[in-house]
C-alpha cells in the first residue's frame, strides 16, 4: 500500500463497472493467406500505445474503468470505488498508459496480471487507497481522483503497487530475510504501511541510512516497492543516494536481481529506459 493524501469518506453500494477494452482482433483468419495474416501480425505489433484501448490489447490484459459505484469482495477484504470523473480519467490516462508503457508484455504473464480496473476514492475495508493489488483476482485497482493534481505522487503510485504484486509473485513479499539483512545491524522495520499513513511519509530524504523515504522504513515490503518506485520515477536521485550510502547500493543490487531473475525482460533492457 502507499499512503494517501486526502479522505473522503462515503458509503459505497455495490454495482458492475462498464470495460472500455475490446477483445484484440483475431489474426490469421480463414479467408486470409500466410502473408496477409503476417502483415497483420506486424500492423497490430506496431500500433501506438496511446489509450486504455490499445494499452489493454498490447498487453493482452483488461483495463476497466469504473463507471458506477462499484463492490468487489475479496479472500477477506472488500475493495470499493466510486464512478471516475471524466475530467480525473481524462488526467489520467496519458499518465497511466505512459508509465504502464515502460513494462515489457512478458511481465504481465509473469506477474498474473489479468486485469486493471481504473477508479475514484477507492477504499479497501473502509480505509482509502491509491490502489489496490488484488492477487487473488489478479488484479490492480488505481484510484484516478487521489492525487489528481500531483502526478509524481500518481506515477509513484502506479509503480510501488505494481511491485507489490511482483514480490508477492515471487515469494518474498513480507518474509525476507536477505533484504532486511542488507540494513544496518541495529534497524528494526516499523509495524507495517498501514501504521504509517501521516503526511509526509513518502517525501524523498537523505537523512536516513538505507532508507530513501520514511515510509520504507515501515515494513520490508513497503522498503521493496519504495526502492522500486523511485528508481523508475526519481533515477537520478536514487543514483546519488546510492553513491552515497552502501545500503542503498545493495538493496538496489539485489531488487535489480531479482527482477532479472523474474522476467529476463526487466534486466538491463527496461533499467535503460530510465536513462
Ligand atoms: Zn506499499
């Protein structure tokens, strides 16, 4: 989880949501010949990234978009939505699809994601969101309204969620004693994200040893997807922490590891994007 920056509290009832995907076209077709089918292979691998609609057929996955109060009951949770203003999704969209963009297509199979749902003051179990990664359903929820006029807060949230989902694909996500063994010897993590959701807590710092917020300091997996997100979204700043700070270093060291053991795809290739 990542902390939010304002509340709104509302009750929520329970509705559907309305996809703006439409299946990918089906290639290869029976009237058509190997060239033609192969020509449409390249047209459809060629078409821009530049909506929900084509980011969704891209990657093979659903991306929906919250169009009325909106229930989804987990495995012991609940995850609920408002309707997305159209001025908030018409914000967000460019940045969303943008940022998704950086990700290979190999790492949606790899990491199950099967569908994103787009919506607005998304709350699980009565607490209010930024998003929500849904592995049972394979699934992350993004709240468009929270932070609509920050987009660094939106874009870091979109990344240190998605990692989330990632770790816990990849078996570390709250057990991980090689990670916490990289922090000095006499770090303790805090008591979890969810303890730590003052103002302020994702604020970027150079005050604390191996840490590059306050917020990463809460938990091991908030650490991770801290560490994550900054390095895709503040690369320059995270070059000088980690130039400056062994910790950091390390902790960078083994995260890009890691990854690169998880999908090929986000090896040096997808670091490269960052500049
Ligand atoms: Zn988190």
């Amino acid at each position: 989880m990542y902390p939010v920056l304002s509340v709104s509290p509302r009750d929520r009832s329970a509705h559907d949501i309305a996809p703006v995907t439409r299946p990918a076209p089906m290639l290869g077709a029976s009237y058509t010949g190997p060239m033609l089918a192969c020509l449409c292979l390249l047209l459809f691998q060629t078409r821009p990234i530049d909506s929900l609609d084509s980011l969704a057929s891209h990657y093979s996955i659903k991306v929906e978009v919250v169009t009325q109060a909106y229930l989804w009951q987990g495995e012991g949770y609940k995850v609920v939505s408002d309707a997305v203003p159209a001025t908030d999704l018409a914000r967000y969209t460019p940045l969303f699809v943008k940022e998704w963009s950086l990700y290979p297509v190999s790492l949606m199979a790899k990491a199950r994601v099967r569908r994103i749902v787009i919506g607005s003051n998304i709350r699980m179990d009565g607490q209010p969101r930024a998003a929500v990664p849904a592995s049972d359903d394979d699934t992350l929820y993004y709240d468009a309204t929270l932070g609509a006029k920050v987009p660094h807060y939106q874009r870091i949230v979109l990344h240190h969620e998605f990692f989330h989902l990632i770790d816990d694909r990849s078996g570390w996500m709250r057990r991980d004693p090689d990670w916490a063994a990289l922090n000095l010897h006499d770090f303790h993590y805090g008591s979890g994200g969810d303890k730590m959701r003052e103002h302020g807590s994702g604020e970027l710092t150079d005050k604390i040893p191996g840490f590059l917020t306050p917020y990463g300091t809460s938990a091991v997996e908030e650490d991770k997807a801290e560490l994550f997100a900054h390095l895709v979204v503040d690369p320059e700043f995270v070059k000088k922490r980690a130039a400056a700070d062994p910790v950091v270093a390390s902790k960078i060291k083994l995260l890009k590891s890691r990854l690169a053991q998880f999908d090929p795809d986000m090896g040096e290739a997808f670091w490269k994007q960052m500049g």
